[in-house]
C-alpha cells in the first residue's frame, strides 16, 4: 500500500477495513490455488488436520462424485475421529511407511483409512479402535467388495464409525470443507469470515460444538470412575489406620518409618491427584499411587512381622485393593481362554478350591460387573495399577481388553484419547507399513500391516 492509500485509509477507517479485506481475499485465494496444486504427504495431513477426508487431486477418480463429501459427513455426524485419505500410486507415498508417515504428520488419535491407487488398508491407534477389530472389519470389507477400493473405503468407514472410541478432532470445528483438496481454500474462507465478523463486531466467535461434546463426554467418564477410585483411596486409608503403627514405637527402625512414610506420601499424592483429576486419563496417577502404597504397606508389614521382604508384583487382578499378588494362576473368564493372572494368597487359596474369586465390581448399564467386562472407562484405572507391559495379556478377550488392545497407548503416555493432538506419540506398531500383495484380511501383520 503506497503512502497516498495509506493516508486516505487512515483518514476513512472504513477504507483500512476494505483495504485489509481485500489484502485477505488475495491471500485466501493464493492459499486456495496453492492448496488445490499440492499433492504429497505434507498436503494430505494438513487437510486431515482440517477434515475428515483427503482427496489427493490426481486421485479424484476414485471415489464416485459427491463420495467424499458423504464420506465426511457420515464421520462428522457421529463426531469421531475417522480420517480417510484418497491417494495415487505415486513414488512418494512408500507402502511400506506410509501408514505410519500419515498418522505421524495429522499427529491425531483416530482411524486412518487410505485408498493408494487401487489398493485398500486401515489402521488405528489401539484406544480408539483395537487391532482385532481393525484387522477383522478391513479383511472382511476387502472380501465383501473385491477390486472395488471405493466400495471398501465407505463400507469400512460404515462400520468404523459406531465402533470407534472418541471425539472428533477440535481442528475440524467450523470449517465448511470435508478434508479434500480444497479445505485449505474454505478455512481461509472461514478466517475471512471470522475477520469480517471481528471487524464489523457482529458476533462474537464461541466455543465449538465438537470441543463441548468432548469436554462433556470426558467429565462423564470421569465421573463414572469417580466412585470407584474413592473407594479404593478410602480402602488404602482404612488399612493405613489398621496397621497402627507408630514411628516411635519399640521397635521401629529407620527402614520401617521410611515404608510407613512412604505410604502415607501414596495416600496423600492419591487424594491430591484425584481431587485435580480433569479428565479420564488423570486417574492413572491415582492408581499408580495407590498401588505403591500397598507394596510399601506389605514391606513394612513383612520387617514388623520378620518375614522375608515381599517380591515387587503386580496387584491382584481381581481385585488390586487386595494388594500385592504373591503367585501366578491360570484363569479363563466366562467364555473366554485361559490366561495367566497375579492373585493375592485368599483369591489363589479360592480358585484352588473351585471357588470364584473375590473380584472388584463394578456399576454398570447392565447391573454389578467385574471392572473387566465394564467397558473402557476402566482403562486409565486398570492402567495405573498394572502398568502397559501386563495389561493387555491379563484382559484378552475380555470387554475392556477388546476394546483397549495393544500397548495401551491412550492411557498411559500421555494419556491421549480419540480425537487428541498426540503428535508422534504412538505406538508404532498400531500402524504399520503396506507390504504389497494380499489383501485378504490378516496380510499386514498387526495392523494387517499395509498394502
């Protein structure tokens, strides 16, 4: 702008309002044509990051017309994290990488659906869609819809959708695009609106309708695990004040005032963790606590009484109030294959006569349940008491253990959850690479592994 136009513009404020608005349009419609040129992983995940799906422009035959829009509006609708990128046969995109490129460069939890050339596969992170289900439902869609990659796109999506865990990313909120070529054009399209709507002072932008969904389902889960998880503190306070020990007493040591310290330390870091829980995946600090209290409680416990000092186990599964397990024992749960489990000396003395053990339940829809078959809110609990390297083998085959399969990811790094901005932090071997050739469901190792 010259310094006539600026002189004029400063006179007239009206007229540094058009100036400014026409400055933007320029920039819009540059973004737009750059957008529509772009083609590459880059372009892919920024569109992603932006919408449900990606249609890379020399890709735009594959799916039929208006496919992509109904695709994006299957997945908005039910306001999950699905993101489905449509891309060429192209030396850029490495089969063997791509999945695990893609997921690293949106760098947000979800499924992930791509369609490269005329070849299909999916991939998820474990806490929103575990890899059974996944590998399952992608041989399944493959065999149902064979040589027809668009067809195997919108069935996946279908099924995906209901069964995925989550929210819809924040990113994709108040922007008209559904992910395709053209998103970036249509979020400058929304900056343009939101500049004009500050300018004119009109309206005042709030906060999205996903973010509230989100926020809302977050405190619900929350909620739901609240009752439980102050049981479990007041049991550790209620077995602090069973063992009525005193640092003073004849007797106590150094070694046995740092356990009984210890403790006490667990109790309060529990209490404080749990009254500054925000949201579902806080809950892990809280059990982890807990269950380091306990082993110190049994250390101290084995010096008062001269028994040998307690190996470091695992709780019992059954119950992790019980505190430290002291042998392994296989169990099955009801219909379900055998498995190896950590028990407390009651729970194994009860399975060794044929008893049921004494397992934690749990409220649920369908009445009092062991916290195994409640459903995945019971992830970050179960987590921060077993930790990510058991879990998933104490909890096959059960509800929570088919629904939060692999490395328990979601709930222990970072505690990210469906929808969540985790940037590169994952488990690697949720997406793996396309190895070319079959594609007949269970072809791509974990993940069905890629092309």
């Amino acid at each position: 702008m010259n310094t006539a136009a600026k002189s004029r513009a400063g006179r007239h404020p009206l007229a540094l309002v058009l100036a400014v608005l026409a400055a933007v349009v320029l920039l819009v419609v540059g973004s737009a044509s750059a957008a529509r040129a772009a083609t590459g992983l880059d372009s892919a995940a920024e569109a992603l990051r932006e919408g449900p799906v990606y249609v890379d422009p020399r890709a735009s035959g594959t799916l039929p017309d208006g496919g992509a829009d109904a695709l994006a509006d299957t997945i908005r609708d039910a306001d999950k994290p699905v993101f489905v990128a449509v891309l060429p046969d192209a030396p850029e995109f490495d089969p063997q990488t791509l999945m695990q490129d893609l997921r690293t460069e949106v760098g947000v939890t979800g499924v992930y659906v791509v369609a490269l050339g005329d070849r299909f596969a999916a991939a998820a992170d474990s806490q929103v869609m575990s890899n059974n289900a996944v590998t399952n439902l992608e041989g399944a869609v493959e065999r149902g819809n064979e040589g027809n990659v668009a067809a195997m796109v919108d069935d996946f999506v279908d099924q995906a959708v209901p069964q995925a865990n989550g929210a819809a990313p924040a990113s994709w909120d108040g922007v008209g695009s559904e992910g395709t070529s053209a998103g970036s054009f249509l979020a400058g399209l929304a900056v343009l609106a939101a500049l004009f709507g500050i300018v004119l002072g009109g309206v005042a932008l709030v906060g999205s309708r996903g973010r509230k969904r989100r926020a809302q389902a977050e405190r619900e889960r929350l909620e739901t695990l609240r009752p439980v998880v102050d049981e479990d503190i007041t049991a550790f306070g209620e077995e602090l004040d069973r063992l009525d020990f005193s640092p003073s007493e004849p007797g106590a040591d150094e070694a046995k005032r740092a356990d009984y310290t210890h403790a006490l330390d667990a109790y309060d870091r529990a209490k404080d963790k749990m009254a500054a829980a925000r949201r579902p995946g806080d809950v892990r600090g809280v059990t982890e606590a807990l269950e380091d209290g306990r082993y110190s409680l049994a250390v101290l416990d084995a010096r008062r009484t001269g028994k040998p000092l307690p190996e470091r186990r695992p709780p019992c599964f059954f119950d992790p109030r019980h505190g430290p397990s002291v042998q392994d024992v296989d169990w099955a749960p009801p219909g379900g294959s055998e498995r190896t489990v950590p028990v407390c000396a009651a729970d194994a003395t009860r399975l060794a006569g044929g008893e049921e053990p004494m397992s934690r339940e749990v409220d649920t829809a369908d009445g009092r349940r062991p916290y195994w078959e409640a459903g995945p809110a019971y992830g970050p609990w179960a987590y921060g008491y077993f930790g990510g390297g058991v879990l998933p083998g104490l909890l096959m085959g059960t509800m929570l253990g088919s629904m939060m399969t692999g490395p328990y990811g979601g709930y222990g790094d970072g505690g990210f959850e469906g929808g969540d901005v985790s940037g590169s932090d994952f488990s690697g071997g949720d997406f793996g690479g396309f190895g070319g050739g079959d594609f007949g469901g269970g072809g791509f190792g974990d993940f069905g592994g890629g092309f």
